[in-house]
C-alpha cells in the first residue's frame, strides 16, 4: 500500500517538473450555515451567516489550500444563545486527474458559546473532489465528497464517523482571472453510536480570483 | 619529258592505291599528287588530277574547307596554263562555294590572288551561318544568325513557306561584308508561325539590281507551349472548421447541470442525513438548472459559431490568392512559347551560269 503510494505520488511529482508555474487562487465567499444538534435530550437548531476566506497555491499537479470561516449562528426561533462559529481548514490536495482532486489535511471547527466550554471538533479528512465544465468552456461544476479518518472531539460521546460534501458551479469570465462560486455544502458528524449528530449545511455565494 | 614522268608517277599511284584503302584514301591521293604537280609547275597535269579529285570530292560531300583548297589550286593552275576564264569560272566556283575564303598568300602568287580577288568582287553570293539546335521565347528571346557576303552587295534577307510564299521579311539593304540577323520567332502578323517547315532565304543583288545568287536554308520549327501549372487544391473538408453547432455542446450543457443539480439535491443523503430542510438545496440546484437551461440555448445545435466561420473564410481568401497566382502565373507562361529551330543544309541557286 505504502509502496503503492509512493509511486503514485513520484508520478505526479515527476509530471509536474515540467509545469512549474505557482498558480495563487484566493476567493471569499458568503455562507449561509445552518447548525442542526441532535441530543438525546432533544434537538437544537441554528442558522446565520458567516464569511470565508480561502487561498491556495498550486504548483503543477500539486496544490496547497488554507480556508478560514467565521461568523455566528443564532437558535431559530429566538430562544436560546447564539454561537460563535469557526472552522479552519489546511489541506494538501494532487490532481491525478484532469477532473479529479483528492485532498487531506486536518479540519477543525470550534463553536464558542458564552459562558460555556468551547467544543472542538478536529478531522483528518480525505477529500474526493470531480469537477469539469459544462457549459462551454465558461461554467465548471463539482461535486466533493470527504470522510473523516481520525477526529479529537472534546464532548462527552466517542466519536463515531464523520462525512461532508459539497456540490456547486464556477463561472469563469473569459480572459479575466475572476470567478464566481454558487454550491450547497453539508457537514455530518455521528457521535455516540448515533445518539448524537451534528450537522452543518448551508449555501456559499462567493467570487475569487484564481491565477491560471 | 616531266610532264610524262609526272603522269607515270600519277598513273603508278592511282594504279597502287588498293582498293580496301577507300574512296577518301584514293582522293586525298588525288589532290595531293594534283597539288605536287602544281608545286612542280606540272599545271596541266595539275588541273587534270585536281578537276578529278573536285569531282569526286562532290559526290563524297566532304568539307567545304578542302573543297576550297582544291579549287584554289586548280583555279591557279588553270590561270598558269593561260586559261583565264576557265581560271574566272574556277574562282567563281570557290566564291560561291565559300564566301569567307582568302587563297594563302604564302602559297599563291599575287597574279593569282589579285585574279581571285578580282572574280570576289565580282561574284555576288552570301553564306548563312545558322546556329544549333535553338530555343526563343517568342516575341522575347531572339533567334540569331550571320550572313556573310563575298562583296559588297544589296540583300533581301527573308523568311518564306516552303512553297516560297512570303512568310516574313527580315531584311532589305546593303552588305559589305557580313550581317547579324536575328528573328523574334514570330511571322509578319506577330502571331506564331502556323507551319513546321520554312526557308531562310538570301537573295544577293549585282550593283545593278539583278539578282546575283539565292541561297537558303530550311528550318525547322516547332512550337513548345510551357506547363502550365495545377490548380491548387481547394481547402480539404477535413482542415474545415465546422461553422455550425452540433449537439454536443448542448448536450454537454444539459447532461452536466442535471448531474451537478442531482448531486446538490442529493448530497445529504450520500452523507446520512436525510432531515435537512430542502429550500437551500433546491434554491442552488435551481439555479445551476437555470444555468443550464441557458447554456443550452447558448450552445443549441446548428447556432453559427463565428470563430470557426471566420478561420474558414481565411483559408478560403489564402486559396483563392493561391488560385490568382496560379493563373496569374499561367497566363505569363502562356505568353513564353517557345519555338524550337533547327536549321537543315544550305542550297545556293545562281540564276546566271558562270
């Protein structure tokens, strides 16, 4: 398996001599989240409005990307105290394929709620991402699935498994490094044998630029 | 008593030359004793050997050059045997038969060469020196050729059919010694020569105007049209570009949004959770059906694409120029026709007997 992986990784390094071109990307972008906590004790759901920023630096097939997002998240209905929310991302991704990405690289969320513990979720995550255009040479679509492969939870559960994925378009403009970004995402964590779900989903409308 | 003696020898010669020897071999023998007869004042036995020695020298069609020298010394001879007008009519002969020859005056005697001279300035004749094989362009390159004369003269140079009819006139006036001629290949209208055979003709003029002597030459002529060349090939259907849309685009379009919007739509459940509220999913997948929706009309088969139109069109223009050039170069080879000239053997006609 090793052996297996250090070729594949020697090929794509080998492949990607022959483009060594840094390519920045950098894009910021509007979500719309909405927390969803499945309790024993009952179920408590939260939505608002965060921002994310996310840059990456790609080298050949090879590409290194850093996402940060915050905002806050507010109990529907009313009742209850709004949470803080963030997430940070470090993922180190290969393009073994023209259409697909794979990614990994720790994931950590936190939510802060005054006067309470800060709980922090922590994922190493694998990332599996399809992209390819369809309309003309002008709007890409994608769809990315990840799953957790380890995770350091600071609640009471153990830690069962954890999946997510995101599905969207990108509209390029023509010979204009800009680019806008409309995708739906979700996050899905198990704690507790299923006792306990965390789910976090939400919309993200954002413009970058990206350097090609 | 010489004379006898030298007929002996002659006689003794002519009777050992073996046959296998040849014609050539018995008249090389012929001139030689006839010219040692002269070298030994034997005139009489000189003219006799040499008039036999032309005679055969006729038949064997040997060259001019030793035709002449034959005739000068038997021209000598008979003008030392007192013979003069045999003597004229001998020099006459070589005029006629050489325009440019001078008799040797380390050889012969000033009475001898001031009578030939004499006879030359007299006899009116032209020699037409022709080149080889040659190829003009018509109406561009030029076909040369060198009229010699004996004396001065009036000529009427020209070219005709071979029934004598006039095919061209090139040249009317006086000659004092020799001409350079040319013809540009085409006849007295300025077309092409619409015959394969011709005569160049030479007619020489006493000071009097009567016609002295006719010499001419046939040619033959032969027209060469150049290749042209071929049409170059008009663009192949496979360097084409189409100029219409087919459906792949559009099918492109419309494939990838409904996958991209089903993956949206079912993007919870693939990660187990099936309780999520729809309206963002559906509000996202909506959009990306819009989208698509318009990228399909975008790309909608049989819409023009005006790229492809116009790198058509541009190798269409690039073969239309190659198409002007070819004819533009065609048309200029059409007007190069070559005429190819082969010139055949002189004849010279002498309305007067010597």
């Amino acid at each position: 398996m090793k052996r297996g992986l250090g070729v594949l990784v020697a090929a794509l390094a080998a492949s990607s001599i022959s483009a060594q071109t840094i390519r920045p990307v950098a894009n910021a972008a509007v979500v719309t989240a909405r927390v969803r906590s499945e309790l024993p004790a009952g179920t408590e759901e939260l939505s608002g409005t965060a921002l994310r920023g996310t840059g990456a630096v790609a080298f050949g097939r090879f590409h290194l990307l850093a996402s940060y997002l915050q905002g806050s998240v507010q109990p529907d209905g009313g009742a209850g105290q709004s949470r803080d929310l963030a997430e940070g991302t470090v993922l180190l991704g290969a393009v073994p394929f023209k259409w697909l990405t794979l990614e990994t690289g720790p994931y950590a969320r936190a939510y802060s709620t005054p006067g309470a513990t800060t709980q922090r979720w922590v994922f190493w995550e694998l990332r599996a991402r399809a992209a390819g255009a369809f309309i003309g040479s002008a709007v890409h679509g994608y769809a990315e699935l990840w799953r957790a492969l380890t995770a350091d939870v600071n609640v009471p559960e153990p830690f069962d498994h954890a999946e997510g994925g995101e599905a969207g378009m990108i509209v390029r403009l023509a010979r204009s490094p800009l680019e806008g970004r409309l995708a739906y995402r979700i996050d899905h964590v198990v704690l507790g044998g299923g006792s306990r779900t965390e789910t976090v989903d939400g919309v993200i409308i954002g413009i970058g630029v990206a350097w090609r | 008593m010489k004379r006898h003696v030298a007929w002996l020898c002659a006689l003794a010669c002519a009777a050992g030359a073996a046959p296998s020897r040849g014609q050539a071999q018995t008249a090389d023998t012929l001139f030689a004793t006839g010219v040692h007869a002269y070298k030994n004042l034997e005139f009489d036995l000189a003219a006799s050997l040499l008039r036999r020695d032309l005679a055969r020298r006729n038949v064997a069609a040997v060259p001019v050059a030793e035709r002449a020298r034959g005739l000068a010394y038997l021209g000598a001879a008979e003008w030392f045997r007192g013979r003069r007008d045999s003597a004229v009519v001998v020099f006459r002969r070589l005029v006629m038969l050489d325009p440019r020859y001078r008799p040797d005056r380390l050889i012969f005697p000033p009475e001898v060469t001031s009578a030939f001279d004499a006879v030359r300035l007299q006899t009116k004749t032209a020699l037409i020196v022709l080149p080889g094989d040659t190829a003009v362009v018509l109406g561009t390159t030029l076909y040369r050729f060198w009229i010699v004369v004996s004396s001065f003269q009036q000529i009427d140079v020209s070219l005709r059919y071979e029934d004598g009819a006039p095919f061209r006139p090139l040249y009317v006036g006086p000659v004092g010694d020799s001409l350079d001629m040319s013809w540009d290949g085409l006849d007295a209208a300025g077309g092409p020569p619409a015959v394969s055979r011709m005569v160049l003709r030479v007619l020489s003029r006493a000071p009097t105007g009567e016609l002295a002597s006719i010499v001419q030459v046939p040619l033959a002529v032969t027209l060469v049209p150049a290749d042209t060349l071929p049409w170059p090939p008009g663009p192949a259907a496979s360097d084409l570009l189409p100029e219409r849309a087919d459906g792949a685009a559009a099918k492109r379009a419309l494939l990838g949004g409904l996958l991209v919007s089903s993956a949206v739509l079912v993007l919870p459940a693939v990660v187990g959770e099936s309780d999520t509220p729809s309206e963002p999913r559906v509000a996202v997948a909506g959009t990306i059906g819009l989208a698509t929706a318009l990228g399909f009309i975008l790309h909608r088969p049989g819409r023009p694409l005006p790229d492809n139109v116009r790198a058509n069109q541009a190798q269409r223009d690039a073969w239309q120029q190659r198409i002007a050039s070819v004819t533009a170069e065609n048309a200029r080879r059409r007007r190069d026709v070559r005429l190819t000239v082969r010139g055949g053997e002189p004849t010279t006609i002498q309305p007067r007997g010597p």
